[in-house]
C-alpha cells in the first residue's frame, strides 16, 4: 500500500489552507501542437493542466484553423511526458466535425510519451478509421489523467 501524504504533520495538528496548497500546483496554462501529419494551425480555446504529485490532468479545446492530412491520426502534444507510452492513461479525446455537424467520442490512448490522441471504435486513432482530414473550424476537446516519470 502506498503512503498516506502527511505533510509533515503530526496527529492533532491544525491542517493550515497553507499546508494543503503544498500538494499540488494551480493550473497552468499551456501550448499543445496539433497535428495529422503535418502541424495544423489552431485556436487554443482552453490548453491547462495541474500536477498533483505524479499525477497530471489535463483539459483542452482547440479550434483548428487550417487543414491535416487525410488517414493520418490526430494527435495533441501533452504538456508534461508520460512515464511511459503504455502508461496508464484515462480520459476522453473528442471530435466534432464542424462540415457534417457529427461528434465523434473516442477513448483518450498515449501516441507516445509527449502525445496524446483519440481511439475510435475502429481500433485505430481517429482521423485513421474512420478516415477523416481535419478542416478549420474543426474542434478537439481532450479531458485526460496520466502518470508521469
């Protein structure tokens, strides 16, 4: 089992605003990439995260602004890497196709350990299968948990 987090406390003692702002950051705004194969330019609506620990969470919406390449996956940058790329990842990487008016929920999967991108329910990242090129006006939203090194 691990350790309970203790701050430095004993039994009894006054638990200070002070002292539990020690166990995490506040958000911190940040600049994700956004690519299907080639970088596409976008509009960062929201790009934050906070680190508890060894634990990141991360919400983000993007406009893009321009055009990525047909059957190529889509992929975000994350702000701090991963442990690893097979490191456990939970959250959602959503699509909404702004031609077609259809959203696309897919499961949140590592691409590596500095990106992040969506699974469909075709088993491939999305943007693959279905085959669908990301156009201006086109939104990601990404909501995820990950661990880190």
């Amino acid at each position: 089992m691990a350790t309970q987090w203790t701050a430095g406390t004993t039994s009894g003692q006054v638990l200070t605003a002070a002292t539990l702002n020690t166990i995490g950051a506040v958000w911190v705004d940040y600049t994700p990439t956004l690519t299907q194969s080639a970088t596409i330019t976008k509009t960062i609506t929201n790009a934050r995260y906070c680190q508890i620990q060894k634990t990141v969470i991360v919400q983000v919406k993007l406009i893009a602004t321009s055009a990525g390449t047909a059957g190529q996956g889509v992929i975000v940058g994350l702000p701090i890497a991963a442990k690893t790329s097979n490191a456990t990842l939970s959250g959602i990487f959503s699509f909404y196709d702004a031609s077609t008016n259809i959203f696309y929920p897919c499961a949140a999967q590592l691409d590596t350990t500095t990106t992040v991108g969506g699974f469909f329910n075709s088993g491939s990242y999305f943007g693959t299968a279905p085959a669908i090129t990301v156009a201006t006006s086109d939104q990601i939203q990404i909501s995820i948990t990950y661990e880190i090194a």
